[in-house]
C-alpha cells in the first residue's frame, strides 16, 4: 500500500484483517461452486400464458438495489461492516480501493454468495437479505467472479448453456439469447466448439460476461473484469460493459483500475479495510486530491 493510501487509515489494520484476505481466496472457490449446484436444483421461474417470464418494468432513475449497515465475515472474521449503498436503475456504480478492502465481498454479499451478518440487502423494494444465491439469480442479479472462473473442459457454447439454465425448459429461447452473445462478442462465434480453457484470457472475460448475460439479468455484478489482461483488451471490455448499460442493465462494478473504473461508472464508493469512507458522483471523487494521490497516482495538473 503507498503512504498515501496509509495517509487515509485512522489506524493500521489489524491481524484479523490480513487473515480476511487469506480466508477470501479459500472461500471463494467453494461459495461458487455451492451456488452453481444450488441453481441447477431451482426450479425454473413463474411465466405467463404465452410462456414467456411476467416481466417487471422499471422506472428509470428508480432504486434498484440497496445495503443498509450490512455486515459480512468469514467465519468469525469480519470482512465488511456497516456498507450502505445504493445503486440505481440504469447506472453503473463502481466499488474502487486497494486489495483486501472488501470489494469482491461486497459483491459476494450482493450476490448470495455470503449472507450478511447484520443489515438488510434490498433489491427491487423486496428484502432479498436471506434469499440463496440461485434465487437472487432468478430475481435478476448475476455475478461475474473475479478470475472469469468459466467450466474448462466444456466448450463455449456449453458454457453459455449453462449460464441460460433458467429458460432450459425454453430450447428456443436459450438458442436465442445465444446467439445474441455471439453477435455482442464475434470471438465467442469462433471458439464455440471450442473448450472454454483453450481461450486466451480475454476471450475467458467475453466468455464470462456472456454466460451471465445469458440469464437476462437486471442488475450485473462485475469483479475485477480487466485483471490480468493486456490494455487493449481491457478497452474492449470497457466498451462491452457501456454497451450492456446502454441496452438497459444496470452494473456494481469491483475494478482494480481506479481510471477506468470511474471513467465508466456514473457514481462511485471507496472500500478501506471493509469500511466505505468516501462516496459520491464519479466525477467528483476523480477531483478529490486524497483519491487522485492514493488510487489514480500522480496526476498533471489540468488531467481529469
């Protein structure tokens, strides 16, 4: 951490907080895995007379989801504590902060991947607090794991069968709504006999993208979707996640490039050992001197 992110903490972190992070990446893996096998088991969504899913309209502008003093712990470790945020319909909302601040266990918490210790967890006015991970999936609200995590040994096209297991009643559909993936991502449409593990890492981050678009979800949640990638495929995924935004889906974005992650979201919240200490306006947190110092490095004057 540089002396200008330690310049924001009150007071050092503590052991507990370094054993957060070693628990995270032990958790992780597991948390996904229950929840992939949890929405193989739910049955499949309520759908009106014609067979299609009643759809809910959504006003733009309208609170789509929200935290409120939400606590979430790994074992008797807290990661997060008292995170109230909020996220509206048809924004993109970036989470930025240095590594173990507890951005993706935010997102783990939003997604179902955690349940919260205390608070309560919004979505679409209903209290989504206790709901599994598949349920929040059928509610319309999927995740992108930090490290693509696509089923290698199956190929692209079955990778996004699965990401579509919600309509499987619905053939149709789900060929559908692949074909849609492959005209937003033309790779896709030449590696799809391929095996996911064969991919180079930003045809993985395509590929993961797609497999959550699959479920037509309101709200996307994306963990660090440019790690490990070359810069000019993280242009290129910058420019997929403005587009799903325009095409009406609203995203919480977890992004260790703190430029591109407030260039593309219209609001932003800081993460610091579990705590949010600064949120506002994107392009009033890029001014602000202490969040230009710690997280977007030396700016020249003048740079915005």
């Amino acid at each position: 951490m540089s002396e200008a992110q330690s310049a924001w903490q009150s007071r050092p972190p503590s052991a507990a907080h370094s054993a957060t992070q070693s628990a995270t990446q032990s958790a992780t893996q597991s948390a996904t895995q229950s929840a992939t096998q949890s929405a193989a088991q739910a049955p499949s969504p309520s759908h009106s007379q014609s067979g299609s899913p009643s759809p809910v309209i959504e006003s733009p502008g309208a609170k789509l989801l929200e935290l409120q003093g939400v606590e979430l712990a790994y074992g008797d470790l807290p990661a997060c504590r008292d995170i109230t945020l909020q996220v509206m319909q048809g924004e993109i909302v970036s989470l930025i902060g240095s590594n173990g601040a507890g951005k993706s266990t935010t997102l783990r918490g939003v997604a179902g991947l955690m349940r919260a210790r205390r608070g309560q967890i919004r979505f679409r006015g209903a209290d989504i607090t206790q709901m599994r991970a598949h349920e929040r999936l059928l509610a319309g609200i999927a995740l992108v794991p930090e490290g693509r995590r696509v089923f290698p040994y199956l190929t692209v096209r079955e990778n996004l069968e699965m990401g579509g297991f919600r309509y499987r009643a619905d053939k149709p559909r789900v060929d559908r709504l692949i074909e849609q993936m492959m005209e937003r991502f033309p790779r896709l449409r030449e590696r799809a006999t391929q095996p996911a593990g064969t991919l180079s890492g930003g045809e993985q981050q395509m590929l993961a993208l797609a497999r959550a678009l699959m479920s037509e979800p309101v709200l996307l949640c994306l963990d660090e979707p440019s790690l490990g990638l070359a810069p000019i495929i993280v242009r290129e995924i910058f420019q997929s996640i403005a587009q799903i935004n325009r095409a009406g889906t609203s995203v919480l974005l977890v992004e260790q490039n703190a430029r591109y992650a407030l260039d593309c979201a219209t609001r932003g919240y800081v993460l610091q050992t579990g705590r949010i200490i600064a949120s506002g306006a994107c392009v009033d947190l890029k001014a602000d001197p202490r969040v230009q110092e710690a997280y977007l490095g030396a700016l020249k004057h003048g740079e915005s």
